[in-house]
C-alpha cells in the first residue's frame, strides 16, 4: 500500500489519471464549466424520501427547490420557493408560494398541490416495501392541507423543532412535482434519467460512471446561476482526485486530511478547512456471536487505541470523538467517558468471555486510502489481544449493500462513516430498532434509546432536548457497540477563482450558490 504522503509523478501520474476514465483534458480556463469530484455515482432514486446519502441530495438540491434553503456556509437559512412561511402553532406552519415556479421539461407550475404530495411522500414505503430511508424526518407530519393554489398548511401531530434544521432548508424538503412522479420521473434505473425541479439548474446528462451534467436552467428567474454548466465526477480514489486538481482536470475536490501539507503547496491551489460534525465509528454486530456477548465487545473497546489510530490514519489532523454528537451540537456529551487502552484488560475479558486464544473475525470497511489505514492499524492492535481480524474492503457499491436486509446478518464489524445535520435527530434517527436492516448495522435494538430519541424530537424545551438526547448517547455508550474514532475535518481543495459554497458538515455543497470571484 502506498504512503499517503507518497505523490505519483510523471507517467504514473498520467496513468492514473486515465484510469479513472476523466475527459483528457479538460478546459476550464474561461470559467463557463467547473467539475467537482465525487466520491461514488449515484444510486437509488433521485426523490428526497429515498435518496441514498449527500451525492444524491446534493444533485437534487441544485435542480429542485425547497421553501426554504440554507445559506452557504451556514446553517442559516433564507426563503427559496416560499414568499412566506410561518409557524402559526407548535402543530402548524402556514406557507405561500412564489407564483410562477416552473418544473423542468414542461410539467407545469409548482402549486401547492405539489407542496402537499413531496412531504406526504415520506409517508409512503419505498418500492421494496421498507419505509422511506428518510421517513423520521417527517415523522411529526399528520397532513399538508391545501388551503388554495399557492397556499398550504403543514399540520404536525407533534411539535418538531427538527423541521427548521435538518428537513425543511435541506433536502427532505425538496418539493417535486407530481405531475412527473407520475409519469416514472426521478429513477436512477431509466435512462435518460429524468429528475424533474424548479430551481437554477437542469439535469442534462448522467453517463453512469463517468459524470453527472447540471446545465443552467435558461427559463430561471432568479439569480443567474454562477456557471453555464456544472460537471460532477466519480473519482473514487483521493490520490487520483489530488492529481486530477493539478491537472485542471477537476476545479473543486474534497482531499485526506493527511494530504494538505503537501496539496497546500501546489501552485493555483487554496484549502478550505472545517471541523466537522460528522461520526466515524468501528461498529459490533451484537446479534452475531461472539460480539452477543458484552465482555468480548468491551474487550475490543479496551485493545484499540484510538488516538494512535487517528495519529496513524489522519497524520493527527483530526480530533477524537467520544460520542455520537460533535462540539458545538445540541446534545454534545462533553463529559462522555474517555477510554483508555488496556490490551492486559482486554485479554482478561476475552478470557471470561470464553475466548482465552481470541477469535477470528472480519472488519468490513470502504476502500478509501484513510479507512483502510485505520483498518490496518486496528487489525494490528486487535492481534496483540488474540483476535485475528480479516479486512474486507469494498467499494462504495458493494460496501453499502453489505448491511442492508439479510446481508446486514453476516457483519462482525464495520468501519462506518455518516453525515451530520444541525440538529441531533437527525443523528440519532439511524440507531433506532427500526433502522436494523437498513442503516443500524449494528442490529442494536435498546427501547430506552429508541424512546429518548423520540422524546427528544417531539419538545421544543431546548434544555429537555439536550438532556435526553445525552441520555440516548449513554445508552449507546453503554451497549459497547460503537467504537468512536473522529468527527473528521474536511479539507477541500480549489482552483483560486472559485467561491466554494459548502454547508458546515461538509458533505452538503450547494453546487448553485458556487460562483466566480
């Protein structure tokens, strides 16, 4: 394996340049086209209830609107579709449209109607009959009522302080157009794929595997879009990605922490850095022998030495974590326990859990360069406890369907990664027992955490939220399930003249709030 620190050059570069299948080359010196990485192609269905993670949410959010969105680089938010929108009651927000909104590819004005069907949506199963991947964040919906053509009631059958945060400026309240849905719009299973808004930005083109094209939408009225095109690129490599950056070939790319030394160092080239809330995490299977057994699953909290697998991994570019929410969340757990590694301890309890010569077991992670660096190092320390661990490293692909339904049955443990929000429920929401088989890898099923977390998302008394929502992450703690590495940095990469709008978590980027300085 190479050496994060190891650049390529000369004619390996350019080898690994064309072995992504990026356009050779690429002219963006006029500034009529930028091309950001990616970090994997689109799966799933392109509608907010069904989306698979931020590269999906990102697209749509540039093509559709929301009656609200956030700010760039804020967790502020201003009006988009909306002309108004007010909280008339803990149950009740009351909405006006701007009139004239037109859905791409003549499907007509977004009316209320429209408004009405998007969020009930979430209410309805997914085509395999699960639940909507994002159903807990309209969890509090009873009903939209539609009150006239471009008016609307959204009627709650509890209180969701949540919806301010993390549904209605984010994806999940993306408004789509019925009238499309209908028509088999919004499959990323049909070519040409059709994803049907109203916003600055058309769908034009997706080549499965090579890009995405979002071309100006020439019937916008609102503020010209800052590019005429914007190009998304599936470059699953970060080393690739670096090298693809210098050479013109991408604009915008997300690096390693551990490469910013060396990347901050290449001509026509600016860092931004944030702290991130996001979670990475080695997660037990607890249904599945021997991680069943409490004392094993503490014994691998005690082998692993977390600092030095973030020192080793990350270079020491990033902070731990010891919880599930990250500094500066409602519901940070700052006194949460800080363990500390104890290999003697650790073969003690394996031990009395009936393993005195450990076990052999499978650590499942992505095939990212920073993954499977700390896969390698945990392997290492989990070996001088007796636990013989096999890395199984997949593709974003393969690796998403590893825990999902049946599949899900077979992990030992996992190396996960998700994405924050700025409210807590959204993190908590893929813990709860109904998300075993889907997102809950760890198959862990505590009605305590589950109630917390309800509680949590339905009082709008901050302090109450915050107290239960500490309480849910005692729970987790106390399960022994969840190994805390980081909440990251995210670190992107850019060409000078480009003004990055990216959303505090890092994942989110609104691509149509990009301009040119």
């Amino acid at each position: 394996m190479l050496s994060r620190r190891q650049m390529l050059g000369g004619t390996a570069a350019t080898a690994g340049l064309m072995a992504t299948g990026l356009p050779f080359p690429v002219l963006a010196a006029s500034h009529t086209s930028v091309t950001f990485a990616i970090t994997r192609d689109i799966q799933g269905l392109l509608a907010p209830p069904y989306r698979v993670g931020a590269i999906e949410g990102n697209i749509m959010r540039t093509v559709c609107q929301g009656l609200i969105r956030f700010k760039p680089g804020s967790f502020d938010w201003d009006l988009w579709a909306a002309k108004t929108l007010t909280q008339v009651s803990d149950t009740a927000i009351e909405f006006e449209l701007n009139p004239g909104l037109q859905f791409h590819g003549g499907y007509g004005e977004m009316t209320a109607d429209d408004v009405k069907f998007s969020f009930e949506l979430f209410q309805k199963n997914r085509p395999d009959g699960k639940p909507a991947d994002y159903a807990k964040d309209w969890a509090a919906l009873d009903h939209v009522e539609v009150t006239g053509k471009y008016t609307g009631r959204i009627v709650l059958k509890t209180p969701s302080p949540q919806l301010w945060l993390v549904v209605l400026p984010d994806n999940s309240g993306l408004i789509i157009s019925k009238k499309a849905w209908e028509a088999g719009c919004y499959r990323s299973d049909q070519q040409p794929i059709k994803l049907i808004g109203t916003g600055a930005y058309m769908l034009a083109e997706w080549v499965p595997n090579q890009r995405v094209v979002l071309k100006a939408n020439p019937d916008w009225k609102g503020d010209k879009p800052g590019f005429p095109e914007l190009v998304l690129q599936p470059v699953r490599d970060p080393k690739t990605a670096e090298l693809a950056l210098r050479a013109n070939e991408l604009q915008f790319t997300l690096i390693e922490p551990a490469d910013a030394a060396e990347v901050q160092k290449q001509p026509d080239t600016s860092l931004l850095r944030q702290d991130s809330i996001n979670y990475v995490w080695i997660g037990l299977n607890v249904e599945k022998p021997p991680f069943d057994n409490p004392k094993v699953r503490q014994a691998i909290r005690l082998a692993i030495d977390t600092d030095q697998v973030l020192a080793g991994a990350y270079n020491g570019t990033v902070k731990p974590a010891y919880a599930l929410m990250a500094p500066g969340l409602l519901g940070y757990w700052a006194d949460a326990p800080k363990p500390k590694p104890d290999p003697a301890a650790a073969k003690k309890l394996l031990a009395e859990a009936g393993h005195p010569n450990g076990f052999k077991c499978t650590l499942t992670l992505m095939s990212k360069p920073t993954y499977q660096a700390i896969g390698q190092i945990v392997q290492a320390m989990l070996a001088d406890v007796g636990v013989q661990v096999d890395l199984q490293v997949l593709d974003a692909g393969a690796y998403y369907a590893a825990g999902q339904g049946e599949a899900g049955k077979k992990l030992d443990m996992a190396l996960q990664r998700f994405g924050g929000k700025a409210d807590p429920a959204f993190q908590t929401q893929w813990f709860v027992a109904s998300q075993i088989g889907t997102w809950n890898w760890q198959r862990w099923n505590d009605p305590e955490f589950d109630e917390f977390s309800a509680k949590a998302a339905a009082t709008n008394d901050k302090a109450e939220r915050n107290r239960l929502y500490i309480e849910a992450q005692k729970r987790m703690e106390a399960s022994g399930a969840y190994i805390w590495l980081t909440h990251e940095a995210n670190i992107f990469a850019f060409r000078p003249w480009l003004r990055p709008a990216v959303l505090p978590n890092g994942d989110d980027m609104l691509y149509d709030r990009f301009t040119a300085i």
